[in-house]
C-alpha cells in the first residue's frame, strides 16, 4: 500500500503501464497526472527495470512536453531525501 497525499488515505497503487507505453509508442504526451502515476511507480519500484528503460527511451525519443517533466518533478520533489 502506498500513501497517497492527495487523498490523505492509504491505497493500492494501480498503474495502466500499458495503455501508457502504447500512447508514449505512438508519440502521444502524457497528462501531467499520468506522468506523475508512472513516475511514482517507477521510483517505488513498483516497474521492472526493462519496463523503466522502455518509458525513458520513449521519453526521450518522442520529446518530453511540460506537462511530463512536471508530473516526473513533483515525484521526484517527493521522494528527495534531505541530508
């Protein structure tokens, strides 16, 4: 179970990886929702590394837009640890 703090409750984390590799796949940008799920599942460890490498060779091929690299720097901001 992950702790989800927009809804203050805990829950199981359910990420559609597939319809989202199929949109990346064909060039299609992420909503910053989707971006933020997938992002979150890949640095819980919830994604198998193969799956992570796909999801950033996509990435990186089609463009990031600003509503990706905004999901992915909210997880990110996150899951900082602060030294």
């Amino acid at each position: 179970m992950h702790q989800d703090p927009r809804l203050g409750e805990e829950y199981a984390r359910i990420v559609d990886t597939p319809s989202l590799l199929s949109k990346l796949i064909s060039s299609r940008s992420l909503t910053q929702d989707e971006s933020y799920e997938l992002f979150t599942a890949m640095l819980t460890g919830d994604l198998a590394e193969p799956v992570i490498a796909a999801v950033l060779s996509l990435l990186a091929a089609k463009g990031p837009v600003v509503d990706e690299l905004a999901g992915a720097a909210r997880v990110m901001r996150e899951h900082v640890a602060l030294v």
